[in-house]
C-alpha cells in the first residue's frame, strides 16, 4: 500500500516537472535592451527568464532552442496602434467604407491583426482608441490565452469633444465624466483626441481646451491611470504638455517652449512619423482618398519629421509608435528607420521600442529587456540591428511571448 502511494507520488511529481518546462534559447548574438552579448544562451521557466549569460553551457534534459544564426532581441513595444480597427479587402468596401458587424464579430477577425503585429515581433501594444469593449475583450482574450497575440494595454473609446461641443453645457465635466466612464469599462489609459486629424485629414485645429486636458489628467492621475493625448497641430499639443499628459501623440510644429518643457516633464513624444507614409502608400487602392490628399500627407509628413528630429536633439524620450490601422499591421517597426534618418543610432531607435515604452507602461521591471525574471518575450531576426535597423522592420524569423514560442520561421530559408 505504501510502496503503491509512493509510486504514485514520484509519477505525480515526475508530470508536474515536465509541465514546469524550462527551455534554453541561444543567440549567436543578443542586444537585451542595454549591451550585446555574443553567444547567449537565455533559460526561460514557464513565463519568465531565469537566467541571461554570454558564452553560456547548457545542462543536459534541457530543451535547446538553436537560433545561433540570429540577433536576439527584446520583444519589441508598439506604443500606438488600432487593433480592433480591420477590413478584409472586400471589393466595393474601403477601410472606412464597411457593413456594420456586431463587436463579437469584430473581435473575433481582429485576431488576424493580432497574428501580424507578432510577425512582426511586437509582442506588446497600447491600443489608443476601441469602440464598444472590443479592445478590452481582446486584450482579456490574449492574457487567458484564449486568443493569440501581443499583450495589449487599451483606452477603449477616445475622449472627443468635437463636434458635439455645442450640446454639452459643461465640457470640463463632460470630459471628466467620459474619462472615469472609459476606466469603469476596464481601460488601462486614457485617450483624449486634443485636435482634429486623422486619415486624410492632417488639420490639427484644437478641440479640447486646455482645462477640460487639465481636469481629465488630475482625475486619471488621482485613480492610478495615465494619459495620451492626440494633436495633430502645436496648440493642442502646447495645452497637453501644460497639463501634464504621460504621452503625446502625432504633434507636429511644436514650439521650442513646448519642446523644452516636455523634456523637462519626461513626457513620451510619439510621433508616428510612418503612419502618414503608408496613407500616402495606401491613399489610391485602398482608401480612395480625394484628389489631392497625397499632396497634403506629404507635406504634413514633412513638418512631422522635421519636429521630431527638433525634439530628439533637445533631448525628449520618444517612442515608436505605428498607429497601425486595417491592412497596416505587420509594418509596425517602419517608424525605427525614420528615427535612425533624423538622428538617432541603432541602439537608441531600439530602445525607443524596448526599454522605453517598457518605462511609459509602467512595466519597466518586466517588459522591454531580456533579464532575469523578465516576462520571456523575445525577437530573432536575420542580420544586426545594431548596423542595419531594416533587419528589425522586415526580417524578424522567430518570437516567443511569455515563454511560448509564436512565430517560428526559422525553417524557411531566405536567399
Ligand atoms: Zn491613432
């Protein structure tokens, strides 16, 4: 009796260690959001990273994954995106010109999204704008693992106070009331829309005053959230870094005070730069933009650039931020190479997806770096990023998330 009950025990405890599964991940070579490392080798337990060394051993009854002909990286951060937003490429439709689908529905082919944004090896997101609790809902599918894709932070459903201002007799509480109505639904952030823009349109009039920003910061401030705000042009932006915002979205002509003061706050600037080129790229076929729109995408893609390259050199923290919509996801690290064109070296374009974002979410001590007790997310891509930052945008062959391999496309071969 005794023997069987012990028998039992060691087969208990025997299934128990195979499910704890402990794998080791070499890297001919790994950048781990601060240092190079050649030939790594990282343990990861269930989730997590245990252990990071160079020219590490491996100990036997250890599953070894071999990615010896690849850089590795930190699971990359995609601070601005639309996850929810999708469109099939059916004939007669535009992105924006769709039937109605119930949320469910919605939700349900946003995963084909989702799949591409890992492909593209994001394996974390902040979705800044969902209607009806579809960003929520995914964001909840993927951490019980019931759906596949990046760990998502949500807004839910943007603050926008245009064009209903003429009904609202106190926009300040109107704004507060939208902002703690977004948080009760189940949102991380808070997103406010400070301007017009957005598509086609690259106006950036203010629409949202500088104290209705000011009551929505202090009260998600005060219950424990953060705050993003969109402008297309400098006055909404000059009113968001007055009233304290944790990000800044789009922002184009900012002045020098504007800019020095964001430094001085350590506000996130997120430029999207590359979200108005693949309008520009998608402006016929796709959206069936109006005569003419490509002109103004362009010129405003321009001024965008010209503000971002004035906001790095005066020292702001930015962030690649993709504002992927529709058939735009999978292209979500193209912001990188404009970073590296207004100034920045490989090494800071990278850590403007890893170790920053990681920072700007709050999760600094688990995301956006390859380190002991980290969340296991991680990237190999074919090439060094640390020479040729295209390798990152277009060449990422394998990702673990949370421990769990993702993509794996290390058996197709590239010529
Ligand atoms: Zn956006």
């Amino acid at each position: 009796m005794f023997r069987i009950a012990a028998l039992l025990l060691t087969t208990l405890l025997a299934s128990l260690a195979n499910a704890a599964s402990t794998k080791a991940v070499r890297f001919g070579k790994l950048w781990d959001g601060h240092r190079v490392l050649a030939n790594a080798v990282v343990i990861v337990e269930n989730d997590r990273i245990q252990s990071v060394t160079a020219n590490g051993a491996v100990g036997g009854g250890v599953e070894v994954i071999n990615l010896k002909r690849y850089t590795g990286l930190p699971g990359l951060i995609d601070s601005h995106t639309h996850m929810t937003y999708y469109w099939d490429g059916a004939p007669d439709t535009t992105p924006r010109r769709q039937p109605p689908r119930h949320v469910a529905v919605t939700v349900f082919l946003a995963q084909a999204n989702a799949r591409k944004t890992l492909e593209a090896g994001v394996t974390t997101i902040r979705d800044m704008n969902g209607m009806d609790g579809a960003d929520t809902a995914m964001r909840d599918l993927i951490s019980m693992g019931a759906m596949i894709g990046p760990r998502m932070f949500v807004s839910g459903v943007g603050i926008r106070n245009y064009p209903t201002r003429p009904d609202v007799p106190d926009l300040v509480a109107e704004s507060v009331r939208r902002a703690k109505a977004a948080l009760d639904a189940g949102a991380d952030w808070v997103k406010v829309f400070g301007s017009t823009g957005g598509f086609d349109n690259v106006t950036g009039d203010q629409t949202v005053s500088y104290e209705e920003m000011k009551a929505v910061v202090d009260m998600v401030h005060a219950a424990g959230h953060k705050v993003a705000i969109h402008s297309y042009g400098p006055a909404a932006a000059r009113d968001a870094i007055r009233a304290g915002c944790d990000t800044l979205e789009h922002a184009t002509d900012l002045d020098d005070d504007t800019i020095a003061e964001m430094v001085r706050k350590k506000i996130f600037y997120v430029p999207t730069i590359d979200h108005n080129q693949y309008y520009v790229e998608n402006a016929d076929n796709a959206y069936k933009f109006p005569p003419g729109t490509k002109d103004n995408l362009s010129n405003y893609i321009q001024r965008n650039f010209e503000t971002a390259k004035k906001a790095f050199r005066a020292g702001a923290r930015m962030l690649v931020g993709s504002d992927a919509v529709y058939n735009g996801f999978g292209l979500n690290m193209r912001e990188l190479a404009w970073f590296v064109k207004l100034g920045m070296t490989n090494q800071q374009a990278l850590e403007t997806a890893t170790v920053l974002p990681a920072e700007m979410l709050g999760m600094e001590n688990s995301l956006g770096a390859v380190a002991p007790g980290y969340f296991a997310d991680m990237v190999a891509v074919e090439g060094d990023p640390l020479t040729d930052i295209q390798v990152v945008i277009d060449k990422v062959r394998w990702v673990m998330k949370g421990g769990a391999v993702v993509v794996d496309k290390t058996r197709v071969r590239s010529r």
